[in-house]
C-alpha cells in the first residue's frame, strides 16, 4: 500500500516535537546570542558612527576656533607692527625736533658771540682810533703849525691811520 508523503502517526508527531526542542534549543543557545551578539554589535557600530561625527564637528569647531585665533594673531601682530612703526616715527619726530632745537640754539649762540665779537673789534677799532687822535694831537703841539707841515702831519695821519687799520 502506498501511502502519502506524509503520514499521520507517532514518528511524524515525534519529529514535529523533535524539531520544535530543536529549534527552542537553537533558538536559545544559537540565534538569541547571534542575534543578542548582532544587535549590540550594531549599536556598538552606530555608536561608534555617532563619536565620529561628534569628533567631526568638534574638529570642525577647534578648526573655527584655530582659524579664528590666527586671524586674531595676525591682526595682533599687524596692530603691534603699526604701533611699533608709530612708536619710531614719533621718536624719529622728537629726535628731529631735538635737533631742530639745538641748531637753533647754537645759531643763537653764534649770533650772540658774532655780536660780541663786532662789538669788541668795534670799540677795539675805536679805542685805536682814540689812541691815533691823541698821538697826532700830540704831534700837532709838539710841532708848530704852519700850512705846509700841518698838510704833510694829516697825510702821514692818513697814512698811519690806514696802516693800523689794516694791521689788525
């Protein structure tokens, strides 16, 4: 007799029950931690994903941050620059202005020197003079005066006068 594929009878309830111990079996040794294994590998994964990008955008926020302060650096040392340039150009002004005031008072000091000077040679030129009338009044009584030799006494005074002045 031939029968189906299938029959009914206790070898087939004993595989069906031998199947489901089976597969509780699996169930709970096998596919629970492959499974248990698998999803905490995945959150693990998908945690680790996310401290990338938090890493990402905290990179990108130090980069920002490290842009900005060499921006900050550069406009520093641009300022310092400037300032320092101002700084010079100031004392460049002060130590011409110093100068400028130095030359002016030694020129004040020549003038003042100069003035002296010609009003020494001056009063030297008219105490000389001085020196000159009392010598030809001097010659003029001791001598007696008639026109011949009271010209020749003013042209030897000339010609003295003229010596002395060019002596000194």
């Amino acid at each position: 007799m031939q029968q189906g594929l299938v029959e009914l009878n206790w070898t087939f309830a004993f595989q069906i029950i031998n199947t489901l111990i089976i597969f509780l079996l699996l169930r709970h040794f096998l596919f629970k931690p492959t499974t248990d294994f698998m999803d905490k590998r995945t959150r693990d994964i998908e945690n680790d994903i996310k401290d990338a990008e938090n890493m990402k955008e905290e990179a990108k926020v130090l980069k920002a941050n490290y842009e900005e302060k060499l921006a900050n650096i550069k406009q520093e040392r641009s300022d310092m620059m400037k300032e320092a340039s101002r700084k010079a150009e100031e004392r460049a002004d002060g130590i011409i202005k110093e100068a400028r005031d130095e030359i002016r008072k030694m020129e004040e000091r020549s003038r003042i020197d100069l003035e002296r000077e010609q009003a020494k040679a001056i009063n030297d030129f008219k105490n000389q003079i001085s020196e000159l009338a009392v010598l030809a009044a001097a010659q003029v009584m001791k001598q007696e005066l008639d026109p011949k030799s009271h010209e020749k006494m003013i042209q030897d005074f000339i010609e003295q006068v003229g010596e002395e002045q060019w002596r000194h």
